[in-house]
C-alpha cells in the first residue's frame, strides 16, 4: 500500500480549530489522527465525519460539548484530513474503515462508555462500532446518516453524487461540501476543506468511499450492516435521530431509526431547521446543544 501523508503546514491558520492532533498507528502501517476538546476525564463524546469532509466539521459542536464538561473526540477517517491516505481507491473497503476507526477508538485511545455520533460515513462505521462492540459505547446519535444493506434503493440524488464524484476529472472537495449546506460557506472554510488533499493524488479517500456504500443487496458489507442491524434492533442504549430538515440523501432515515432502535422509543428527537446534508456546518453548536443534553439527560 503506497501511503500519502498531508504536510503539516496545510493546517496552519484554520478558523476556529485551534486543535492539535493527536495519532495512532492503527495497522496497515498507517497514522490517524484526532483532536479534542473539553477535559480529559470528561464523559467521551465521539464525532464521526463522513465524505468529503473531515473532523474540521465539528468545530462548533466541539466548542459546546467541552462547555458542557464533555471529552469532545474527532477523528480524522483514514484518507481525510490529517489522517495517513492510501494512494489507491481500492485501498479502501468498508471493513477496513470500520476496524481503521475500532483501532484507533478502542485499541489506541482505550474507550469506554463511549457516545458515538455518526453523519454521513461516521453514522455508516459508527453504527458497525456500536454494534460489533456494545459493551463500549453508552450512547449513540445518529445525524444525516444510515446503515444501508442494499436491501432498499438508494434516492436519485445519492446516484447523481455517486456518478459525479467516480467522473470528476479534477475533484472540488470544498464544492462537493458546499453543495451539502444550506449557508454560504467563507472563503477561509472552503479553504480548510481543501486543506487535507494538496493534489489530486491525495484523494483516493473521497473517490473511493461513495462507491463502497452498500447500494446492492450483494455488496460486500451487505451481511455485515445485516447482522449490524439485528443487534442494533434489541440494544438498549439510548439512540437520538438528530437530522436537519433538509437532507435530501438522507432525510428519508430518520423515522426508520425512530422507530426501529429501542433505544430511541419515547424520546423526543429534534429536526434542525434550515440545515442541509452537513448540518455541523449550518446548525454546528445546535446540534452540540442536543447532544450534549442528550447525554445529560441519560
């Protein structure tokens, strides 16, 4: 595997994310990296990112839940933003991220009790973590995201990004986030998504990952997010569905996971208005808010 490693200096100077990271050799002899916030012997809060984006997303929810007392963590996914890139698209597999992230959450960071917030791809690998190992997670939230088997279609719009992102000559990976908000993004934020991919070869992460998706119903995580789903169905952890009101890729998951987590029965489950697919950057400290009275309240 030919790795590709960011140079430091692309993440000088981004608004609001004064963070340091922090890395982890997580196997396949690659480094990935996370920031936090809040203090150390905080209850573990855990942020998922998913494509193209990286933990620079969470800014504002980070900001909240340490005001709130809680450990904020962000990883960076392998293959975006501080985090070590395999060079080659069929470098990365759906099972690789899932045991990528276990590796750096439980093997390196040594967690526990864990509240688990997945959008996009983190909700993808974060509900296979919750599943997989139940005795560490404590809480799971659920943002923009799903666990799809292939076993029912995926909407138009994801097919028309999909296409997009394997024919794009020349990936715009700010764009592609910009196209995902409902605010306009500053020029200083586009820039710090841009930051992670100097060129164009460093992108294999954000080319791969739509195409991974579990859109068939024999792709070759289908039995995996299957048995995900049997265990996620009969745990107990209290589970808040936390979507915006305009998400058009995944908006359609939010009642499935109301009413199929027992976790999520009689809660009351918040709709963020006038976000879109990246409501971490529409409705950021929002959506800290929810979580971190979520976590109070159980």
């Amino acid at each position: 595997m030919r790795i590709l490693r960011t140079p430091h200096d692309r993440f000088a100077d981004l608004p609001g994310f004064p963070y340091e990271a922090r890395y982890a050799d997580v196997g396949d002899g690659l480094r990935m990296a996370c920031v936090e916030a809040g203090p150390a012997d905080g209850e573990p809060v855990v942020l998922l990112h998913g494509e193209p984006s990286w933990s620079f997303l969470y800014r504002d929810v980070m900001r909240e839940l340490a005001a709130a007392g809680l450990r904020a963590i962000a990883p960076d996914l392998i293959g975006f933003g501080r985090s070590d890139k395999p060079a080659e698209p069929g470098d990365h597999t759906y099972a690789r991220h899932v045991e990528w992230t276990r590796a750096l959450l439980y093997d390196a960071l040594g967690l526990t009790g864990v509240t688990l917030v997945g959008q996009d791809w983190g909700g993808l690998i974060g509900l296979r973590l919750a599943a997989e190992h139940p005795g560490r997670v404590a809480r799971i939230v659920a943002a923009n995201t799903g666990l799809p088997t292939g076993d029912n279609p995926m909407p138009e719009v994801w097919h028309r990004f999909k296409d997009a992102v394997a024919g794009a000559p020349e990936l715009d990976i700010a764009r592609f986030v910009q196209s995902g908000c409902a605010t306009e993004l500053p020029p200083e934020v586009r820039a710090a998504y841009d930051a992670p991919f100097p060129d164009e070869s460093y992108k294999a992460g954000p080319r791969a990952m739509p195409g991974l998706v579990p859109y068939a119903p024999d792709n070759p995580a289908s039995d995996a997010n299957r048995a995900a789903w049997r265990i996620l169905t009969t745990l107990d952890r209290p589970f808040l569905v936390a979507f915006s009101d305009g998400d058009p890729i995944t908006g359609g998951m939010a009642p499935v996971l109301c009413r199929s987590m027992p976790g999520a029965a009689g809660r009351a489950h918040p709709v963020i208005k006038g976000a879109g697919h990246f409501l971490q950057e529409d409705a950021g400290a929002e959506l800290g808010r929810h979580i971190a009275a979520f976590v109070s309240s159980t």
